[in-house]
C-alpha cells in the first residue's frame, strides 16, 4: 500500500493514498457478529457506493445540487470518503511504502505520520462516542413513515469512525513502513503558489508524475482549508 505524506503548506502535512478503483467499500469483516452490527456495516457500504458515485457526478459536472436531503449528505460523505480511506484500508496493511518530500528525511516523514495518526486515533475515538449517542437520539424517528435519514447518516459516521480507530491504531503499532523521498512532493509548494491557472495545470502534472489520477482535486480541497 503506498501511503503520501503532502506538504500542504508549512508545518502542514495531509495523508493520502489512492486505493484501486472498487477498492473504496472496506470489505473485512472485523470478526464482527451478525445483528445490529453486520446491519450498519451494510448500510455503510451501501452509503459509501452511492456516496462514490454522487462524488464522480459532481466531479464530472454532471450532478446539481439536489434539495433532497438525503442526497445534500450523501454530497458530504462524499468528501469525507478521500480523507478517511486511507485510515480505513490500513485496517488490513502490513507493509506501506511512505512517499515524502525529498526535503526531510524518511525518519522526520515517519515521525509527522505518526504523529498526525495519533491525532486521528483521539479524534475518531471522541467523533465515536459523540454520533453513536446522536444515532441513539434519531433512533425513535423510525415510528414515522419513510427512510430514517438521521439514523442513516449517523450510522455512516459511527461506523466510519470505528473502522478509522481501527486503521489509525495498526498504522501506529503494526504496519512497517518503508520511507520514500520524491523530489514531485518538493515541487507542491511552488505550484501551490501560481495562479489557479497555472497551478491546475502544476497539480495535474504532479499528479501524473505519482501516479494518483485524483490528487490535484484533493490538494486544491485541502488547501482551501488550510489557507
């Protein structure tokens, strides 16, 4: 599994990989039993299918905004999925090559990536306990006729951080990691500096270079954030 650590701006890293494409649907198990649980991993995978394809419609400009509002949040899975897959498939990494600016050193790389893991591992822990109390409170508005869109939405979110707690705490005591310098990450800070323009056309070659067909719209999302 390669894993990229982007200089997003300074002291500012972002992790990110990009699994093959029908990769994005965790697909173990996690010895989990049948009953509620194996109910919400389904709704999950359900909810992460439609929520990849209303996120490649967008893309493509091919999808308005919709009034419905199970739709308007399937728009913002959507965004979460780039940020929280790869947490999600290091649930079952061994090995990860770590690909880094050629500025730092792998040990410096390593260091931000574990560090920005354990952030995410108290982030995801505490996200965990705040929705799956949320999805409790919407579990009464099953008795009104229709898709319970609350409870749908939570269980996305509370399943979508178990497995992210699970993904973060491997890749801080069990994936070995093999650091790789590249001088394509280097070159993210001048292109994040040109014109829109310009910079699409640097982020887009950047891209190619590592091959990820989808990280000049992740670091144009993240960096508006960031700035």
């Amino acid at each position: 599994m390669d894993v990229f650590l982007v200089p997003i701006s300074p002291g500012r890293d972002q992790l990110y990989c990009e699994p093959p494409a029908g990769a994005a649907v965790p697909a173990g198990t996690d010895g989990r039993p049948p009953g509620w649980w194996a109910r919400q991993m389904r709704r999950f995978r359900q909810a992460m299918a439609e929520a990849e394809d209303a996120g490649h419609r967008r893309a493509s400009g091919g999808d308005e905004p919709s009034p419905r509002l199970w739709e308007r949040l399937l728009g913002k899975i959507a965004e979460s999925v780039a940020e929280l897959r790869l947490l999600w498939h290091l649930r079952e990494a061994t090995d990860c090559r770590l690909v880094h600016a050629d500025r730092i050193t792998s040990a410096q790389a390593l260091a931000t990536t574990k560090a920005e893991m354990r952030r995410d591992l108290g982030k995801h822990r505490r996200w965990l306990l705040i929705d799956a109390l949320l999805l409790a409170v919407s579990a009464p508005l099953t008795l009104i006729p229709g898709p319970n869109v609350p409870a749908l939405y939570f269980s996305f979110r509370v399943v979508g951080h178990f497995l992210s707690m699970r993904g973060a705490r491997r890749g801080l005591d069990h994936v070995v990691w093999h650091g790789e310098p590249t001088p394509h990450l280097t070159a993210l800070g001048a292109a994040l500096g040109l014109e829109p323009e310009a910079r699409a056309d640097a982020l887009a070659a950047i891209g190619r270079s590592l091959g990820l067909a989808r990280f000049a719209s992740f670091v144009e999302r993240v960096s508006v954030r960031a700035g």
